[in-house]
C-alpha cells in the first residue's frame, strides 16, 4: 500500500508544476521550495482573480515606467554631456564616433535619396565605402535597422515633426526601453513578483556605467540588437519552465517570441553568431544535464540555425554566417539530441550509473563528431575565411600565439579587449549589485551541478524514466522507510526538488556562468554579464518559496507562509534606496552641464564639404574617415568595419602614411587604391612609443624596430633597424620645399592645416 501511495506522490509531483500560470515561485512551500498550492488560503476566489490582475495591471505598468525612466535619463545625460540641442549639425554627426557615423551615414544616405528604392541600389553597388571597390552594403554590414529606420522615417509622420538625426537617437532610446522590459520580465518571471523586475531595472540603471554604452555611443550595433537578446532570453525563460506544457498557448507563445528575437538580434548586429553560438553551447549543456526538455532544446537550436540562415539569405548569402560555428553546432546538437531521444533517453532511470554515465558520454561525442564533419564540409564548400581574425585573437586570449599580428595587436591595444579590471567589481559592490548576485549565482550553480550528479549517482529506478521523458532532471520524492512510515526528506533534497522543478533556473545559470567567463577575459563584453547580475541578484531578495523554506526550516511551520512578506520587504527596501541613490547621482550628472567642443574636426568637415569635388577619396585612419563619410558624404578608401579579409589587407597598405616607406612608394600606394587626398593626425603621428600606438604597430607589421624597441638592450628577434625617416613627420618639413629639390613636395600639396589635422593633395 506505502509503495503505491509513493508512486502516486510522484507522479503527482511531475504533474503539479504546469499548474499555474508563472510556474509561480510566488506560490506558498508545502514543506519544499517547489510544493504548489493555494497562495492565498483562505481567498474567496474571485479575490484572488482580482488581485492577480492587479498585480499583472501595476508589474506592467511598473515595467513601462522603468522603460520610459531609463530611456529619459539616458537622453537627458546625452544633452547635458553635450548640448546636443544648441549645436550645428555636422558637430552631432561628429559626435558619432568611430564606425557610428559610417553606419549613420546610410541612415543619412536613404532618407535624402530621391527614393527609397534608389537609395538601397546604391547600397547594393557602392563605391565610396571602399573607393575604388564596389562592395555590397547590405551584404557585408548589419544595416538593415538603417533602412528600416528610413523607412519609417520618410513613411510616416515622424518626418514631418523630427530632424533625421533626432528620429535615430529616439528609435535606440525606444529600443533599449525594450532591453529594460526584458531585463524586468525575466526577473519577475523567476521570482513572481514585480517588485524583483523593478529592482533590476533600478540597478541597469543605477550600474549603466558597466552595464551599457547608450549614454555616448547611440549607433553602434550592440543598441539596436542586444534589447532582442534579452527579450529572447525572457521568452526562453518561460519556454523552459515546467508551466510550458507541450502544446499549451504558454509554449507556442514563448517560442514564438523567442524565435522573432533571435531572428532580429541576429539581424542587427555581426557579432550575432559568437553570442548564439555560446548560447547554444548553453542550452545543449542545460539539456545534457537533465534540465532543459530535449523536444524545446531540439526546437531552439533549430530556431538559431533558421534565423542564421535566413540573415544570411538577406545579405545575399553572407558567407560568413554559412561558415560560422555557430550553424555547425546547431545542426550537430540537432542531431544528438535527435540520437538521445531516440536511443540513449529511454530506460536512462532503470539503467545502471555507469550506463548512464556512457550514454551521457556518448550524446557528447555524437555532437562533437558531427560538429567537426559539419564544420569541414562547410568551409571546404565555401571557403571563406573573413573572420580569421577574431580567431587569432581569442587563441592569443587562451595563451598560443599571435601576439605579433597586426589585427590582434589592433584589438588588444584598443583597451576594450583586455581583461576586466578589479576596478569594475568595486564598483558594482558599493551598489549592492554584485554581492546578493554571487550569493544566487553560487548557489544556482552548485544546485544544477548537484541536480546532475545525483540523476547519473541514484540507485536505479525504472519509476524515474517518467522524469527523463520530460528531460528534467529527477526529484528525490519521499520515499517510505523500511518499517513503512515516510520519512521527511533532508534540507538539501528539499532544495534538488524544488530546482529540479524549475529547469529555467539551471538554464540561466549555465548561461550566465558562460556570459560571467565572456565578460571577465574581455572587458568589452561585460555588456553580457552586467545586465544578467541585474537580472539574477533580486532573486536573493524576492523568491517567496526560498524564504518560505528557510523560515518554515528555522523558525517551524507558524511562520512558513511569512516568506511573502520578508521577500517584499527586504526588496522594497533595496529599491528605495537604489533609486535615491540612482537620482542623486544622476543629478549630479545634470549639474555639470558640457557642450560639444572639437573645433578642429568642424573645420575639417566643413572645408572637405565646401573645398573638394564631390567625388573626391580620402585615405586616413579608420576612425577618422567614418565621419568623413557621414558629414561630408565625400568617398572613402577603408572603414572601421574590420570583418573583411581583403579590406584589412588595403589597411595594412593604406597605413603606410605612418610607415617610413619613402614618399614614392606611399604615393604609388595611394594611387592605386584611388586616393585624392590624405589626412594625417599628430594624434598618431606624434604620439609618445608604448607599444600600442599606430606608428608602432605599422613599423612591426614592415619588420621594423620601433623607436621605442631600438633603444631597448635586446630587441625583439625577427626585426630591424631602420633609418628611414617616417613619412608624417618628413613631410611636415617638406612644407614650403620646391618641387625638384624635395620628392614629397613633389608628390603631394598640403592644402589644410590646424592643431590637429593635415590634408595633402595627391599630385
């Protein structure tokens, strides 16, 4: 009779977490952090239909309002920091660092060109991004927000009321109100209560230093792309949860969502495939382990392979996304999970643990056998090799190499790819971000470790094959003792239940875990990890059931429905003063007011515009030459967008002007990529020797000692010596020369000059 009433306890608790909406984590413990019930007792139930919808009507209202908040305070620190209202135009294009303004200048480029229709011609066939090559847009750049963004702006009445430049800047802002939404809904849904949502957009808000680039950077890729991410990971979230039932609205829903973000955030931005190809890795790994369903495991990597497929069908067969690894992986993990259902999952409970083990094992190498055939077929189909450099970069990260190559060392000299500072994690402590986060990360992480050794270390038990089926990792139920009475179960099996019951909890954490790794080598991408600390921390606050555990544990069953009211609490509490301190500081922000001042670059721009034809190719940096392109529109020879093979070959020669070529060599250089004028910073030119400045790298890149080097002991093997003269430092000198006595007055003019910048005629 007691083995019986043990079976039906377990199925039962199989059953029971599909029961209500959230897979509430509201919900009152029942002994466990995952027993369901009734949270409101002794409610009548239309009280409690009442108050869900008030707590749905204020979450959403609360949501929208951080949204709205944060994109408010992102615009009024973008005006204070420079007074973008009151300056000329071509300064706020020249505010738009670095590749921001090459991609504003298509923007700029549709919405004044005679039609639509002509303006994406001209895209397709362009020749003054990489004057004299004509080069695909569309094709080789994620620009398709661009168009839409001109779409909408010459289509509709925004047109009429806003300058182009403010309709760009307040699409971003609406966007990233988006990222908050998803920040916020993630949170709720994990923990069940708005309160937790609203904390973690607080502190987006209150940590935007480390955790966004909004504030000074509206155009780059990360803006328009990253709020998808975030609102995919919300509907993976829900898709992966118990209360997802096979076939229930909950699940075609969230899949749906899920499938639209990951399309768009693939769209939007090139750095798509790294990022699906991590999160990949993170939902077969969540699903190997027993968490993660292998049916929703199966139809997500299939989600990622058909939108890197369809992104690449609209840039007309990108290559790069064919190739990537990200494809390879889905389709392998396709496959072996496909494998697992099919042969490893069945009798998986009943078998031995060494058979477990083996067929855990066996899944891996079937993905990684099918990984590397996929991956082979496909670059020896295609042969593209155009991201070779982001390689060669993450193996001089791991330690093997490349620490001479002329693309790695641009990156690791750029600052933003080095490791994350100590810096960043103090700061993120004095918020009381990062503490409460590594609490709930820690303990995620152990329970999803434990949760997997204890399905491969159980005795044996054909009982358990049910929750395989599911691909849930299995509970350890009460079971009767040998005289035929229950036994109550132990904390810590307690706590395996209740996780085991909420797979999206070892989703994110093995998600996060990767994000964490992502963020720590490379300080650029901590934009990964940030948010999800935002997103994760409130769960030490605000999860009613561990609260209602730990109480029910400590102090007995009197106060074990107390949980609700300690995690509103201590969360409200953290919310006020996270908010006042956001306010303070943001204030203090508004206080010091700053204007946009580069009168330097403005003469630049405005005498190309007004003093060169307008078919004239300009040669200079990469970053320089962007904004050329975006305020002047004049043609340009190379761009900051460095994922081409054949355009970072044309930079390596094109940077020759900071070489010690002589001035005939430049000069042939130059006119066979089509150069009419050449732009020289002292910026670079003039910069002291650290190893990291341009002159440096273009010296080692010819084979050259750079001064710095020279004057060492020992110099560096490999290298020489040499005594030319730099072509920008001795053709300063050539000013004022005559033609026949001085080659580089012979070759080329100088026809403007300021503190900062020098433009020579080609001759």
């Amino acid at each position: 009779h007691m083995g019986k009433f043990s079976k039906a306890k377990r199925q039962r608790s199989l059953s029971g977490g599909a029961s209500s909406a959230l897979e509430a984590p509201g919900g009152p413990p029942s002994g466990d952090l995952s027993a369901a019930g009734d949270s409101e007792g002794g409610l009548p139930g239309w009280l409690g239909c009442l108050a869900t919808v008030l707590e749905w009507t204020a979450g959403i209202g609360l949501m929208l309002g951080c949204a709205w908040g944060f994109a408010w305070l992102t615009n009024e620190i973008h005006e204070s920091t420079l007074y973008f209202s009151n300056i000329k135009e071509v300064e706020r294009e020249i505010s738009l660092r670095t590749e921001q303004g090459l991609y504003y200048s298509y923007y700029k480029q549709l919405v004044w060109a005679p039609s639509l229709r002509q303006g994406l011609f001209e895209l397709v066939r362009d020749n003054s991004t990489e004057h004299p090559d004509t080069i695909n847009v569309l094709s080789r750049m994620n620009i398709y927000q661009e168009v839409l963004l001109a779409l909408l702006y010459r289509y509709t009445w925004f047109g009429t009321y806003l300058q182009p430049i403010y309709f760009y800047i307040y699409s971003v802002l609406f966007l990233n109100g988006l990222l908050i939404c998803g920040l916020f809904a993630t949170s709720w849904q994990l923990t069940g209560t708005p309160l937790a949502g609203c904390l973690a957009a607080v502190m987006y808000t209150l940590n935007s230093m480390h955790t966004t680039r909004l504030s000074s950077t509206h155009a780059l890729r990360e803006h328009f792309s990253l709020p998808f991410l975030w609102l995919q990971l919300f509907c993976l979230s829900v898709y992966f949860s118990r209360a997802s039932v096979r076939g229930s609205a909950r699940e075609r829903v969230s899949l749906l969502g899920a499938q639209i973000c990951c399309f768009l955030f693939t769209l939007f931005w090139q750095f798509n495939q790294f990022v699906l190809l991590l999160q990949s890795l993170s939902v077969l790994t969540a699903s190997a382990i027993g968490f993660v369903q292998f049916r929703k495991a199966f139809a997500f990597l299939l989600t990622v392979a058909g939108s890197l497929l369809l992104v690449s069908l609209l840039q007309f067969g990108n290559p790069m996304l064919l190739t990537a690894p990200a494809l390879s992986v889905c389709l392998s993990g396709a496959l072996s999970v496909a494998v697992s259902r099919r042969w490893l999952l069945p009798g998986f409970g009943s078998a031995g643990r060494l058979a477990r083990l083996s067929r855990v094992a066996c899944q891996a190498w079937v993905c990684l056998l099918a990984f590397a055939v996929c991956q082979t077929v496909l670059k020896l189909v295609i042969r593209h090799d155009a991201d070779s450099h982001i390689y060669k970069f993450v193996m001089m990260k791991l330690g093997y190499g490349y620490d001479d190559d002329f693309d790695v060392r641009m990156y690791n000299c750029a600052g933003a790819f080095v490791w994350l500072p100590w810096s960043t994690f103090t700061d993120l402590a004095a918020t009381y971000l990062l503490q409460p986060y590594l609490i709930v990360h820690a303990a995620l992480f152990l329970l999803t470790l434990a949760g997997f050794l204890h399905s491969l270390l159980r005795p044996p038990d054909a009982a358990s094959d049910a929750d395989e089926a599911n691909g849930v990792a299995a509970s350890g139920d009460s079971a009767p003792d040998s005289g035929g009475k229950f036994e109550r179960p132990s904390a810590w099996r307690e706590a395996l239940d209740g996780f085991a019951r909420h797979p999206e909890l070892a989703y994110h954490a093995v998600q996060c875990t990767v994000f964490a790794i992502l963020g720590y080598t490379t300080l650029r991408m901590k934009y990964f990890w940030t948010p999800y600390m935002c997103v994760l921390m409130p769960l030490a606050l605000g999860h009613r059931r561990c609260w209602d555990w730990l109480l029910l544990r400590l102090l007995g069953p009197r106060l074990r429905h107390a949980g609700f009211a300690w995690s509103q609490i201590l969360t409200l509490a953290l919310l006020v003063s996270s908010a006042r301190t956001c306010y303070r500081d943001n204030q203090a922000v508004w206080q010091n007011l700053r204007e946009f001042w580069d009168p330097d670059t403005v003469q630049l721009m405005e005498w190309i515009s007004s003093a060169t034809p307008p078919d004239a190719a300009f040669t200079g940096s990469m970053q320089l030459l962007a904004g050329v392109k975006c305020c002047t529109g004049r043609r340009i020879t190379n761009h900051p967008h460095y994922e081409d093979r054949a355009l970072r070959e044309k930079t390596r020669q094109l940077y020759q002007i900071y070489g010690r070529k002589p001035p005939h060599e430049v000069h042939r250089i130059l006119r066979s990529h089509g150069s009419d004028f050449i732009i020289l910073e002292d910026s670079i030119c003039l910069r002291p020797g650290n190893g990291c400045g341009t002159t440096e790298l273009v010296d080692n890149l010819n084979g050259e000692l750079t001064d710095l080097q020279a004057r060492q002991p020992q110099a560096p093997p490999g290298l020489r010596r040499s005594s030319a003269p730099r072509f920008c430092h001795e053709i300063r000198r050539s000013h004022g020369a005559s033609p026949e006595e001085n080659p580089y007055a012979r070759l080329f003019q100088l026809v403007l000059e300021n503190r900062t910048f020098r433009v020579y005629r080609l001759l």
